[in-house]
C-alpha cells in the first residue's frame, strides 16, 4: 500500500496492516505530514474487510515514536491546539474496525505513548521505555492520555506519568497494566505476529462487536444483550 508520506511505510502482511513510522533521525517523530498518511491507511483498512489487524512500529530499534515533531508545536498558534490533528487520528484508531496492535520497539514519548495508548493492545521490547514530557514545557498530553491513560492504569498510576514526569520502563508499565506482554527486543516481531495470528483466528464480528462495546458503550449491559442477538442473527439469520 503506498502512502502519501515518504516517513511513512505500509506493508500488507496476509490478514495484518504495518504501518512504520520511518523517520529514525528523529526518533520516528511525527509530522503533519506523517498523521495525514496514518489517517489514510486507517480510513482504507476500515473499507477492507480482510484487514484483520493493524500493527504500528517504529523503524529502527531505539524508537517507537518520539511524539510531535518540536518545529511543528513550536510555530502552532493556539487556536490550533484546540482541534489538535493527532487528537482526531488517534480517536479513529480507536475506533477502527481492525484490532489495532501498537509494536513498541523502542522509547514511546509525548504523543507517540499517546498513540500507543489509542490501540487496542500494546507489546513492548523489553528495553522500551516511556514518559509524558508535555507539563515540563507548559502543555498538556491532550492527544488523548489524560483519558485513555486513567482508563487503562487508573488515576493514581497515570498521575505518577502525567504529573509526576515518571519514566516507565517496559516491566513497570506491564505490571501497571499498560503493556500486555513484554519480550526481547529479537522477540518482539514473533511475538507480534502470534497476536495478529490468534486475532485473525477469530470471528471478526464478534471482535469487532467486542471491542467497541469494550471502547465505552456498555451501559448497564444492555449493549452486550443487542451486541450478542445481532451476532445470533448474523449465525441463524432464519431465525426469529
């Protein structure tokens, strides 16, 4: 799949979509530029059914992504932090059909944690490492960790990141519930790839049903019950 950014590398791997972020004189830090591709691909993988997952990785083995690039925050006005690009992208991959898997191979800083935290899952190299710098320069991590964040590790672990300036390692952030599995960096790509294989093994329907209610359309549990009768349907669409 070529994308419309020379930083950024789609590779179609059977049922899996890796996207590389490829800009290792910077850390694999993300432009503009960069997030409009990402958006790209994510919009067209939601068109294709026979996408099952979609797997994010920095090139190179120091970085998973270094967040914004520091020339871009610098020249924003800030009428244009107030519908941030990184913020709407990082909300589509959440919400994308496709398990989205974040491969972190390296440090994971600012915005690039925060796009790590948008996925649906998060493996890590076992010397990654990750922080949220934005209050020691007057901002906030508004792309989405000062939501996401306390949803996955509660408050008083996400305070010790975001307010605290805390530097996780990968065994820190697997045991905070952060990271679910942390490996060898030589490991890393074997042991992304089981994922991708047990993931595509399953019902897509059903993940995807899953996995949206999961994203925060529970309710009182009502959602499940109509999730689970569509799935019924779908099986035994006879039936009434």
């Amino acid at each position: 799949m070529k994308t419309k950014s020379d930083y950024v590398l789609a590779d179609r791997i059977e049922d899996s979509l890796w996207i590389e972020l490829r800009r290792t004189e910077r850390c694999n830090a993300y432009t503009e530029e960069m997030l409009w591709a990402i958006e790209a691909l994510v919009s067209d993988a939601n068109l294709d059914e026979s996408i099952r997952t979609v797997v994010f990785v920095g090139a190179g083995g120091r970085a998973f992504c270094a967040g914004a690039d520091l020339g871009e925050i610098a020249a924003r006005s800030w009428k244009s932090v107030l519908s941030l690009t990184s913020a709407r992208i990082f909300s589509l991959i959440q919400e994308a059909r496709a398990v989205t898997i974040a491969a972190l191979n390296g440090v994971a800083v600012g915005g690039g944690l925060e796009l790590a935290l948008a996925c649906d899952i998060r493996l890590a190299a076992s010397h990654a490492s990750m922080w949220l710098p934005e209050p020691s320069i007057g901002l906030l991590p508004a792309a989405g960790a000062l939501h996401r964040l306390p949803q996955l590790v509660g408050a008083g672990r996400a305070k010790e990141l975001i307010v605290g300036g805390a530097v996780w390692d990968a065994a820190t952030a697997q045991s905070a519930g952060l990271v679910a599995e942390v490996v060898p960096a030589p490991k890393l790509r074997a042991t992304v790839d089981g994922w991708t294989q047990r993931i595509g093994s399953r019902d897509a329907a059903a993940t995807y049903l899953a996995k949206q209610t999961l994203n925060g359309r529970v309710g009182d549990g009502g959602h499940d019950l109509v999730a689970q009768s569509l799935l019924v349907q779908l099986r035994n669409p006879r039936r009434h």
